[in-house]
C-alpha cells in the first residue's frame, strides 16, 4: 500500500511522458497474469540456481544468496515480496485515478502558500485520496487472508510452517488430512475474520 501511494504520486509528475506510460504499463502487467503461473516463475527465480540468486553472485554477493523458498528466515518475506508484486500496480492505477480527480487549484494555492513536494503530498494528495485509499487497504488485507494459489505453489505451506497461510491451512485439513468439519470451520472463521476486518475499515475511511 506504502509502495503504491509513492509510486502513483511519482508517476502523478510523469503524467503525459512516454516514461509514465511505460511505468504505468509495466506496473499493471502482473494484474493479467495468473497468480498460479507467478507462484511457479517466482519459485523457479527463487531457486538456488534461480535468476535472483544468479543477479547476486553477479555483483559479487555470493553469501547472500540462498534457496529463498527454502529458508526459514526468508521464506515469508519472499512469499510476501510475489503478493506485492501482483498487487502493487492495482492500488498505484487506483490511487493514480484518484488523484486526477483532485483540483489541480490545491496544489496552486499550496503552491502560493509555500508549500513544497511533501507537504503538498501531506495537505493536498493523501486527504483526498481517503477513498482510494480505504478500497486498496481492504483489497490487500482480503488478499493477504483470501491468497493461496501463490503459496501453495511456491512452498505449500513451508518450511515448516513459516508460510501457512489460512487458505492453504483450509485445503491440507480438507483434501490431505480428509477432515472436512475441521476445513468448514475454519474457512466459516476465516470469512468472519475478513468481515471483521473489512466492515470498521470502510467506517474509518468513508467519505464524510
């Protein structure tokens, strides 16, 4: 969400160049592509003898590199890094579109009161994205409960546990475990817990 709202304000500067169009194309690429074909090119970048851990013998990193998949350190945070690649470039259009919707007369009149980049960023652009912003923030939270295809391609749940998420937790004790009453309820739970989430985060950020 963080990395999003940068990224649309950065791009908010690129408006009409041949560079913004670019970064906005390349931002929203991942949106097409299918979260299982992701989890299987991302587990193959992540492999010892993947791209990533290639890049950094490169450049001479050697002991950084490492099965990230397989870590149990690191394990998480790579996973984590697959979901904010898929996701970013929806929040940064929804936040960009929101932001063409702001009077460019604010940003005139911080201007003229002496405003520079961050406060404008902090006075002008983050109060009027309070829409957008609730909308990306319930999106990446239901993803983050709601995810599996990635996870369960990449890592199944390991090393350990370190990348168990509820859908995956929900599908072992259903199809691998055969205990369904266990699966059902858990997955009951899960949906509460979203509702629970979701419903006080679009009070907090509806447009009063």
């Amino acid at each position: 969400m963080t990395i999003a709202l940068i990224t649309a304000s950065v791009l908010r500067q690129l408006q009409g160049r041949f560079t913004g169009a670019l970064a906005r194309t390349l931002l929203f690429l991942p949106q097409i592509i299918p979260g299982a074909a992701a989890g299987v090119a991302w587990t193959w970048m992540y492999s010892d003898n993947g791209v990533v851990n290639q890049l950094l013998r490169a450049i001479g990193l050697d002991d950084v590199a490492r099965p990230w998949l397989a870590d149990f350190t690191w394990a998480l945070t790579a996973v984590g890094f697959i979901g904010t690649w898929l996701s970013t470039g929806l929040c940064t259009m929804l936040l960009l579109a929101g932001i063409g919707k702001i009077d460019n007369s604010l940003y005139e009149a911080a201007r003229i009161d002496g405003a520079g980049p961050i406060r404008q960023f902090l006075a002008v652009t983050l109060p009027g994205l309070r829409n957008e912003i609730g909308v990306c923030v319930t999106i990446t939270i239901i993803a983050a409960l709601a995810s599996f295809d990635v996870v369960y391609l990449s890592t199944q749940g390991g090393p350990g546990t370190q990348t168990m998420v509820p859908g995956v937790a929900v599908y072992n004790l259903a199809f691998n475990d055969a205990r369904l009453g266990a699966a059902s309820a858990l997955a009951v739970v899960l949906a509460l817990v979203v509702i629970a989430v979701v419903v006080p985060l679009q009070r907090l950020f509806r447009e009063k």
